[in-house]
C-alpha cells in the first residue's frame, strides 16, 4: 500500500504485475527507460532518507543527545563548584587550625614592623578573597550550565535518537525502495535485461548496501552512556528475576529506547515508557516493579521489570536464545546487533 501510494505521488503508475511476453525490442527499451527515469526522480528522496537513516542510527549508537550532553556538562560544572567550595573550606581551616583566629592574630601582631602587618594582612586577604571569588565563579557557572541542561532536557523526546526514530526513519528508507521496486518489478522480462533497468536495479542495490552497512556499523561504534543511580539499581534487580540473563542488556535496551527514561514516548508506534512498550504488550507481561500495587507503563521499575519477565519469556536467560529473545523486543537485526554492541560497551563502564 505505501509502494503504490509513494509511486502515484511520484507520477508513475504500477505496470501489470504480468506484462505481456511478446513486447517488441522498442517497446521493452521504452518502458526499461521510463521506469529508469521514474526511479531517477524517485533517487533523491531515497538518497536523503538513507542519509538521514544513517545519520539517526550513528547517534543513537554514539549515545549522544545534546540534551544529555547538556546534562553531563552541568554534572561536571557542579563538581567543579563543589570542588572550589571545599578548596575554600580547606584555606580558611588551615589558617586557624593551629589555634584559632586568636592564633592567627597572634601571628600578625608578631610582625616585626606595620609595614610587615600590613603585608601579612593583606597575604591572608588576598589568599581568602581570591577562594572566594573562585568559588563564586564556579558556582555561577554550574547555575548556568544546569539551566542550560534543564531546558535542553525538556526537549529531549525532540533532541535525542531513539530506536523510535531510527525505526520511522528505517520504514520511511524501506517504503521508497519498495516503490522503486515495483517499478522495476513491473517491467517484461525483456525489458528488465536492458542497460537502462538494470542501472536502476543497481542503484537500488546501492542504497540496501547502505542500509546494511549503517547497521553494522552502528552497531560496531556503540557506546553505552551513563546510567542514572536509580535506573542501574532497576536494571542489575530485575536482571536477578531472569537467571542467566545479564543486566548490562537490560541497561542496553533501556538506552537505546530512551536513553534511560529522558524520552518516554509515546513514539511514532505508540510505544510508551522508559522500555517503550506498546501497551497490550505490556499487559500481557507486567510486573509490578515497586511492589505499589498498580501496574504502571510509565513507571521505571514496572517498566523494566516487566522488560526483563519479557525477555526472559523468549528466551534471554539462554546465551543461545539471546539474540532472538532481544530480536522480539524489536524485529530488526539492527537493533539486536545495536542492543548487544551497547551492552558490550556498558560492561566495560561498569564491570560486575
């Protein structure tokens, strides 16, 4: 149906599925031709949607938004502050530690001159003035640098890469090629011999060679990103309810769905929730994850408790059945080889 419909709104129409055998050489070179041409205007639509395919899986693989950057960046901001604060701290206990600020006056009036005073006095100011300006600083800067976070991780359902957006993304590259096809599908046998069909039949093998090669190489550069303390405690304890299945692929799928609950949803599909699942989906496995009594989609422990009972149903607690257990979570072997390739990266971060 998306074929027929992306061929009708290119200007071309769908020949007989059967077309006549007995097609003289003229017409088979006229309709070999037509169909290149219908293809070549199709090319640049399917170039760009192969690009933004690409584009959409190496940033979900790298584990980068600008919202999490963002986040990060404000994280580090913030110890820099804390850091700066207790530098402070440390000076001004250092000064009086040997008994006090009547020992540190002391230690002034013993100058031998009011030249020398002055001169102490002002050392010990400049030292405590610069702390302090230093500190404000860095605290100005981490109000600064979580503001900047905050609003980037608003937006983060429209910054960030998700296996939902990889997926339309996909669907869209998939329904242009499929339309492309039918052109080409629908062509004698003759004509489908002739230079003009068969430069077009290689483009398309072009563009599959991409799609393929961007997955395998997504997969191949994943990174897994940092997890959030109350989302690791989810995912290493649902992990136990499922023996043999470990928990960096449940941190992985938790990731590549949404980044660790930063973008719940719902997706394009309908998916909702940290594991993003669609919701008869999740009645049929939910796991009351906080023990609370509801079963909740958007909750992070029914969520990924209920992902983890999931897989484990097909299979996960098996290293053998790993690879389709992961695959029924979403049908694409890029994803399965993407999941596999975070978790391999998050067991190294975090190793146990």
């Amino acid at each position: 149906m998306l074929a027929l419909a992306l061929a009708a709104a290119l200007g071309f129409g769908l020949l007989p599925a059967s077309p006549a055998a007995a097609d003289s050489l003229a017409q088979a070179q006229a309709a070999a031709h037509q169909a290149a041409l219908d293809i070549a205007e199709l090319q640049p639509q399917l170039d760009a949607a192969v690009a933004a395919y690409e584009t959409a899986l190496a940033r979900l693989a790298s584990g980068v938004t600008d919202g999490l950057s963002a986040d990060q960046a404000a994280d580090e901001a913030q110890t820099q502050a804390y850091a700066a604060q207790l530098t402070q701290r440390q000076r001004i206990r250092a000064l009086y530690m040997s008994g006090g600020s009547s020992a540190l006056l002391a230690s002034l009036l013993s100058s031998g001159s009011p030249t020398e005073l002055l001169e102490r006095l002002g050392a010990v100011q400049h030292v405590l003035q610069g702390d302090s300006a230093n500190t404000q600083r860095e605290v100005a800067a981490a109000a600064q640098a979580r503001a900047v976070a905050t609003q980037s991780l608003a937006g983060a359902d429209a910054l960030g890469e998700t296996a939902g957006n990889v997926e339309a993304d996909l669907t869209r590259v998939q329904g242009l090629m499929a339309a492309a096809q039918a052109r080409l599908d629908s062509l004698s046998a003759q004509a489908k011999q002739l230079k003009d069909a068969q430069d077009a039949a290689a483009a398309l093998a072009a563009a599959q060679a991409a799609i393929d090669a961007a997955g395998a190489g997504a997969a191949s550069n994943a990174n897994g990103t940092a997890i959030p303390a109350d989302f690791l405690v989810l995912y290493q304890g649902a992990a136990l309810t499922c023996p043999g299945l470990d928990w960096h692929v449940l941190a992985a799928i938790g990731q590549v769905e949404s980044h660790h609950g930063r973008s719940n949803g719902p997706s394009s599909s309908g998916a909702e929730g940290p594991m993003q699942f669609l919701p008869g989906t999740f009645a049929a496995y939910a796991v009351d994850g906080n023990h609370d009594g509801v079963l909740d989609i958007w909750n992070p422990a029914d969520s990924i408790y209920t992902a983890a009972h999931y897989l484990c149903a097909n299979g996960a607690g098996n290293p053998h059945k790993l690879y389709t257990a992961i695959w029924h979570y979403n049908h694409a072997d890029w994803y399965v080889q993407l999941v596999l390739g975070v978790a391999a990266s998050l067991s190294v971060k975090y190793p146990g």
